[in-house]
C-alpha cells in the first residue's frame, strides 16, 4: 500500500498544494527526506510565484501529478547540513531555484549547463531520485542537496531577490551566452511583465542601449522613466516599428501568448538575434524567407541556467543593485494573486512571505 505524503519521508512539513485542474491551492501535510550527508535543510523564508507555478497548478502542460506544490524562487536559511557539506553551515542565507538535481555526469553538466540535463529533476512537480514527488517552495523547509543551493549575496535582500532565481536567470543567462551583453550594443525587450522588467534592468547594467517593444503605450512612461529603458516601441503601430528597422543587435521575447515573429525580425540588423524565452502554449511560426535569410539573422531559445550561472547572476544583481520589482504577500493571499497574475494585475511579480505567514497563520511549529 502506497504511503501517504505525510508518512513517506521522516522530516514532517507543511505548505500550499493544489490538489485539481482547478489550481485552488489550500494547506497541504507531508514530508521531505531526513538531511543526508550532501544534504541542506533550510527554512523557507520567502518563495516567488512564478507564471509556471500557475500553469502547473492548473494541469495546463499536462503533465501535474497531484498533489502538487509550486514554488521555484526560494530563499531562506539553512537550519541543518550534513556531516560531508562543505560549502554551507547553520544560519547562512541560500537561494534554490528551479533544478534540484541533475546526472552530474553528462556533457551538460560537465559544462555547468544541469538546466539542460536530460535526467535534471526539477523543483517541483516531476518525480524525484528516490521515486517520490518532488514539492517545491510554498512551504516550510525544503532539503537540498548543496550542490543546487546557491550562496545569497549579503546585500541581496531575500525577499525582493526571490524572483531573481526564475524571472532573473532566464533573462540573464540568454544575453550572456548569446553575446549580447557588451557595452553600446541596441538590446529589445519584448514584453514588459515579470520577465521583461527584470531583462531590461539586466540589460541596462551590461551597458546597452534597452528598447521595449509592447503592444501597450500605457506602460510607456514606466518603462522609461522607472525602469531606465532608453525608448519604447509599439508593436501595434507600423509607422514606429518601420522607423526601427535593421536597428537591433538583439532581442529577448518574454511573451507567452501566441504572436508573430515576423515584426520583431525585421527589426534586428544582419546578424541579429530574437532569443525567445516566454512559452506560448501553441507553436510559432518562424519566417525563414526572407527574414532568416537575407539578413542572416538567428531564432533561439533559452531555458533559465545551471547552478554556476545563477550564482553568477545573483553576485551581478548584488553588485549592480538589480531587483525585481515585487508585491509581498501572505501564504493564504495566494489564489488571489493567482487570480491577479492571470490578468496581469501586478508591478511585476508577487512574493509570498512563507517565513512568517505561514507559521503565525497555520500554527507550524518551529
């Protein structure tokens, strides 16, 4: 007989699951692993709702195993390491992302590249090593093994930096490995959400001249003037996005919803790239004449980055002062801002205070 999430593992804990299609995420008993010899345990103090916690929880690629507990954008403290851990003691502050495990044998990972593992286990809703389910950060502790733990920069702050692990990683990690994060080059940021507002922040700091492409003029004035972007186009209006033409070095497409490409490729010059990190839920259509061709010009994608990476972005954000822009909210506001999220009803990104909303509203002991 199957045991239940409660009685699988010895360390009891608490969170937020979603039991159905519905996405209703409600108080949720289980357990994680007794903290092994690689092992971190931390208390989650802050974790980030991110737009794939929504579609997970809401069964919307198919693939939930219920229950499921969101959360990939976690910061807290460690409160117990194993007996072999040498990178991290008791009360030092730690981010975990989106990967929690990976072959670290393979050409991917031997690159520091375990997003790309084909055997990575992901934070939540995949089946762990040990054949359990894996629960991610709407909860109390997670255990991690150290090698997925990052090191939080001191003057990061933990709850506004929660994002950084998601919305910051996978904005980062395409303009540093497609080259476009050097001095004077013409950057596009297309979409001005949680992603988007983290990339143009990301791109101002690598020295770029930062263009937002939207459909909406009303965020015009937040874009420049908040966020430091040097113009603003509209994609709606052919007049503007033809006085744009062949001007862009490259380009980071956050939209998820289903668009042409079209447009954004004839913005770029020769040798231009349209690096698409949002995830439409149908294919797009790619214009391989004469958009590809005569301008010899690049679509690619990017997925977030390995442990390596992110590290390396957190270290950049703290030196750079970038932080997302966040609303903090309590563990039991969390449908509602799943609600607001699917309306775009927040400046960019909620963060949940796990730490101490969680325990003083659901009576979890310490």
């Amino acid at each position: 007989m199957a045991k239940s999430p409660e009685m699988e593992h010895p360390v009891k804990a608490f969170g937020w699951a979603a039991r159905d299609t519905t996405g209703i995420l409600s108080p949720f008993k289980f357990s994680r692993r007794a903290t092994g010899e690689y092992d971190v345990q931390l208390k989650v103090l802050y974790c980030g709702i991110c737009h794939s916690d929504l579609h997970s929880a809401k069964n919307e690629w198919g693939s939930t195993p219920y229950p499921v507990v969101p959360g990939h954008e976690i910061s807290g403290v460690v409160t117990e390491v194993g007996n072999k851990v040498k990178k991290f003691k008791v009360g030092d502050k730690v981010g975990v992302g989106c990967v929690v495990e990976s072959c670290r044998q393979c050409d991917q990972c031997n690159k520091d590249l375990e997003n790309y593992c084909s055997k990575l286990v992901l934070t939540y809703g995949v089946t762990d090593t040990d054949g359990t389910p894996a629960y991610g950060g709407y909860s109390d502790i997670m255990v991690v093994n150290e090698h997925f733990v990052l090191q939080w920069p001191e003057n990061l702050p933990l709850d506004a930096g929660a994002p950084l692990l998601c919305a910051g990683i996978t904005t980062y990690s395409p303009l540093r490995h497609y080259g476009l994060d050097k001095p004077g080059l013409h950057i596009g940021i297309v979409g001005l959400g949680g992603l988007g507002h983290v990339g143009v922040k990301f791109a101002k700091a690598f020295g770029s001249k930062v263009t937002v492409i939207s459909t909406s003029i009303n965020k015009k004035k937040e874009a420049i003037e908040k966020l430091g972007a040097d113009a603003f186009l509209i994609s709606r209006d052919e007049e503007e996005m033809r006085g744009a033409l062949g001007t862009f070095d490259g380009i980071i497409d956050t939209v998820s919803a289903v668009h042409s490409l079209s447009p954004l490729l004839s913005l770029l010059k020769p040798d231009g790239k349209l690096i698409v990190v949002g995830a439409p839920g149908k294919p797009l259509e790619v214009p391989i004449f004469p958009e590809l061709i005569t301008g010899r010009k690049m679509v690619a994608g990017s997925m977030i980055g390995g442990w390596k990476e992110t590290q390396e972005m957190l270290d950049f954000a703290a030196k750079h002062n970038i932080l997302p822009d966040v609303e903090i909210v309590s563990m039991d506001y969390v449908n509602t801002a799943m609600e607001r999220l699917v309306k775009s009803d927040v400046k960019y990104r909620f963060v949940i205070d796990v730490g101490k909303t969680l325990r003083t509203q659901f009576g979890v002991v310490e």
